[in-house]
C-alpha cells in the first residue's frame, strides 16, 4: 500500500500514530528537518494516546 503526503509533504503512519516522515527533507538528505518533523509527531495527541493504548495492554 502507497502511502500519501498531506498537503504539507508529510506522511503520516496509519499503524503507528506519530510517526511522521517528511518525504522531501529525506529525499534531498535534510536530516535535521526530518528529525524536527519526526519530534513533532513524536509529541502529537495521536501519539500520547497510543502509547497509552500500549501501556494498557
């Protein structure tokens, strides 16, 4: 399955909440920015909420 940017260029994980990739900072190797993106997702609702899912299991 192909999974497609938002508007914002950003791919965002159906399985695993928060684990977003800016494909075009990873195309050109802009680690720093792929990184910033990938923190941000990291800390994102969605995220806090399936960790919690996580530790409840």
């Amino acid at each position: 399955m192909a999974l497609i940017p938002n508007t914002s260029g950003i791919i965002e994980s159906q399985v695993f909440p928060g684990l977003w990739l800016d494909v075009s900072a990873l195309v050109v190797g802009n680690m720093q920015q792929v990184l910033a993106v990938l923190d941000k997702g990291l800390t994102s609702v969605e995220h806090q909420a399936f960790t919690q899912q996580l530790n409840n299991s």
